[in-house]
C-alpha cells in the first residue's frame, strides 16, 4: 500500500515533511500540487481532507493533515533515527516546546515577509504600508533572537549534538524571509553557522532541492497566475493588512 503526500514546496511546512521523507529514505508517492492554483478547494482533495490544507498524507485509508502531526507519525511509523524525536522524556520535551512556539513566532513572521515583499505586490498588486513592513520585520528580528537565546543557545544543534524535526521546521521557517531579500543570517554568526550545520546533516543536495521553489519565488512570481488566488483576495489582503 503506497504512501501518499500531498505537497507544494512553496509551503514550509510541506517542504519539512519533503525533507523528513526524503532523508529517511521514506518510500511515498508525491502528489504534486500547486496552493496558488487553488486544488486544496476542489472536492476531490475536500473528500482527503476536509481542512483544505497541506500537507497531507494518506497511508490506506488513513489520512492526515499538519505538518508536525505527519512527522510525528512517519518518525513513529518507520522507525527513523532516535534524534530527530527522541525517546528521551526531556529531549523530546525540548523538540515539542519548539514545534509548539514556532506557530506563532517565527513561522508566521517569516510568512509574512514573504507576502510583503513579493505575493501582496507582485501577485495581488497591492501596496504594503511602510508601517506594515517595518512591523513585521521587527516582530521575526524579536523571534530570531528568542530563537538564538532560549532554543539554540551554544549548542550545535537545538537539542544537543544531533539535528532533530525541531531544527528541520526552524531551518525551513527561517529561509523564507532570506529568501524575500531580508538577510536574516547577516551579523548572526551564530545562527549562520546552525544553518550550515543543519544544511549539511539534511544534506546540500536536498537542502538546496526543497528550497529552490522558495528561492526562486521572486522569479516564479511574475509566471503566478493571480486568478488562482483572486477568490481570496480580500480575505488575504485584511488577515494580512488590516
């Protein structure tokens, strides 16, 4: 029976579970989708998951959504290398209070870089307020600080010695605004040198390959086609700017 992932490699949390996957030689079949085209709203998606959202995967009959739940299960499930969710009471406390800040730190602040700097503007032909702008770049400066002080402090890694999904998700959130033009990596040495580490224990080639959609945004922007997203437009733009 053939695991199933949904993903597009723009999201962040579909490319966290790409590289889990794909790191621990996961076996799966990759549904290719694009958010920006709207297939998560198509009734056939609707009948895999009723949240409309990716990632997700279907194992059989079973199906699940939220990226740091497919993690969890895939870890249990095939067995994965103890230190990307360790069994240790304490470690795996670190890697969950991690997962459980980032929603609202770091991953939504790096979010929104990205729609400022490149999908509001580009894609939906809206004006970003300059308030708005120095606003969230302050907020993921104030995160990115939290993140060096409480969760990697001098350690290689943020539980110890060994990459763990803590790291992975971190890593994935914190190139979205490096890859929007803010360099978060510049005058951080100490978070520059945790991204090199991460990148060669994921491994360069499948770094570079997860995030090449991301990296590439400001390009791929302009082939976006924005009636993908016009339903939603006013939506988006009052989550973002009101």
């Amino acid at each position: 029976m053939t695991l199933e992932i949904y993903l597009d490699l723009f999201s962040q949390p579909c490319r966290s579970v790409y590289i889990f996957a794909k790191k621990n030689n996961i076996q799966f079949d990759y549904k290719k989708i694009s958010l920006f085209e709207g297939y998560q709203y198509g009734e056939e998606f609707g009948k895999i998951n009723p949240l409309r959202k990716f990632p997700t995967i279907k194992d059989g009959d079973f199906c699940l959504a939220e990226s740091v739940a497919i993690m969890i299960y895939l870890a249990d499930k095939f067995h994965t290398p103890d230190h990307w969710f360790p069994a240790d009471l304490q470690k795996r406390a670190r890697v969950n209070e991690y997962l459980s800040w980032q929603h609202t730190s770091i991953r939504m602040h790096g979010a929104k870089i990205i729609w400022f700097k490149i999908l509001i503007p580009e894609v939906l032909g809206a004006e970003v307020p300059k308030e708005k702008m120095e606003n969230a770049e302050e907020n993921l400066n104030v995160a990115l600080q939290l993140f060096q002080d409480k969760f990697l402090q001098d350690k290689p890694f943020i539980v110890g010695d060994q990459i763990s999904l803590a790291d992975l998700v971190a890593i994935v959130e914190i190139m979205q605004p490096f890859a929007a033009g803010m360099d978060v990596f510049e005058n951080r040495p100490k978070l520059k040198a945790w991204k090199d580490r991460v990148r060669v224990a994921i491994g360069a080639k499948l770094f570079d390959e997860a995030h090449q959609a991301t990296m590439s945004l400001r390009d791929n922007a302009k082939i976006i086609d924005p009636k993908g997203l016009s339903p939603l437009k006013d939506k988006i733009l009052k989550y973002f700017l009101s």
